[in-house]
C-alpha cells in the first residue's frame, strides 16, 4: 500500500507537471538573444552526465538502436520528478523504450507519445536526487529506413521538481540536438589530436575519456580514439595518447 508520501508525489506529477510543461514549450521558440549551452543536454554517449556526444560517429543502419541520454549539468540536488518533450522525425526513427537512469534510477515513468513527439515524467516514489548533475533518462530509437540526411532529435523542454515546487531548466539550441548520420570532419586514424587544433591538450583528453572502453560496433564507438586500430578503444590507445599529450 502507498504511504501518504508517494501518493501526494503522484499527484504532483499528474496535476502540476504536464501544464508547467506545455508552458514552457510553448514559449518563444526563438528568444532575442539564443542561449548555445544549457544545463538540459542530449548526448549520444550512455554513459552518465554530458559526454558531448552530438551526433553518430557512423551512419546507422535500418533496424540498429540508438540509445539518446537526457542529461542536466546543474540544478538536479534534492528532486523529486522531471518532465521532459523530445521531438523527432517519425517517417525515419521510431521510439522503442525509455528508461530511468542515474539520478532517477529506479524512478517511475509516465511517457506519453504523439508521432514525433515523446512527452516523459519521472518521479522518485521514496528519495530525491543526491547529486546536481548527471542524467534523467535513456530514450531508445529504432531505425526505420536508409537515413537520407542527418535526422535531428531535439530536446524542445525540460523541468525538474521537488516537493510542490517546479522549476523550468535552460534548454541551449546547440546541447540540445543530436543528429544520427550526417558528415562529420575527417580525422586521420592515429592522431591524437582529436579536436584538430594544432596540440595534444586537455580537450583532446575529454574527448578520448568519453570514448574510453567502446569498441567497433558500438554506439559511443568513435574510430578517431582507436589509435591502433584493434577496433575497440582501450589501455593501449591511452599509452599512445599519453606519450603525445602536451605536443
């Protein structure tokens, strides 16, 4: 039996949530001023948090899986529900599953779907998040057909909620796209110098980390990172980049 507790958490988000929701989507689409960066992210690496993955490093085939990770980088201490609107285009994916992870792992989903559109809230029956980043959910896509083009999925609105109060998370016109296929620039399999700037820094470092242990088949598997080409990206490509960091 549910206790008075996770009764009134159920309430919050079938009364309050979906009209705090369609507010904030239906806001100006194109503000004065576009914010580039949000806390609310898409990422296409599943590993927890932004990994800055925003678009598939191959084309994907008819009948593979994408799996897309709805991320927040502040904001997500002491809550109780999220709700959030992904937008897709339906003729070319369709939606398979979505799953609570991370900060709301063990959370109860209420997705609502429309062709091209997935409404999801989540709701923690018994805790609230302990961390203020991380990830909400994993939304998983299958594709239809031969993809023409790169196909955009857009995180349109994002809140989160504690207690009776619901707060509105940015949501950036460059974070909160991914596309699946599409041209990306060219990178010469051995080099460690993964953003092209002329030296083997940092950033060359986060993006080796977020592509550290996938191998060839998988969806975060980026070839660029294989840098001796053994198809899976592992300790031997680390000692390789780490002999060339700060060149």
């Amino acid at each position: 039996m549910m206790t008075a507790k996770q009764q009134l958490r159920i309430l919050f988000v079938l009364l309050l949530l979906p009209g705090a929701i369609l507010a904030q989507e239906s806001g100006d689409p194109e503000p004065e001023t576009p914010v580039l960066v949000g806390p609310a992210r898409l990422d296409l690496n599943i590993r927890a948090g932004d990994q800055n993955q925003r678009q598939t490093f191959t084309k994907p085939e008819a009948g593979a899986n994408i799996t897309v990770d709805v991320a927040v980088t502040e904001g997500a201490m002491d809550r109780t529900g999220f709700d959030i609107v992904v937008t897709y285009d339906a003729d070319q994916i369709l939606f398979q599953a979505a799953e609570p992870v991370d900060l709301f792992e063990g959370a109860y989903l209420l997705p609502s779907l429309e062709p091209g559109r997935i409404n999801i809230a989540g709701l923690l029956l018994d805790s609230d998040t302990d961390r203020a980043s991380g990830s909400l959910a994993q939304i998983t896509f299958i594709v239809l057909g031969d993809l023409p083009e790169a196909s955009p999925i857009s995180l349109n609105a994002a809140l989160l909620g504690s207690a009776l109060a619901i707060d509105s998370i940015g949501v950036g016109t460059e974070t909160s796209i991914v596309r699946l296929g599409g041209d990306r620039p060219a990178i010469e399999q051995g080099n460690p110098d993964f953003n092209g700037d002329g030296s083997v820094g940092f950033t060359d470092f986060v993006i080796f980390a977020g592509g550290f242990g996938a191998a060839a088949g998988n969806q975060s598997y980026n070839p660029a990172l294989d840098l001796d080409g053994s198809g899976n990206v592992g300790f031997s490509d680390f000692l390789i980049f780490a002999q060339a960091f700060g060149t």
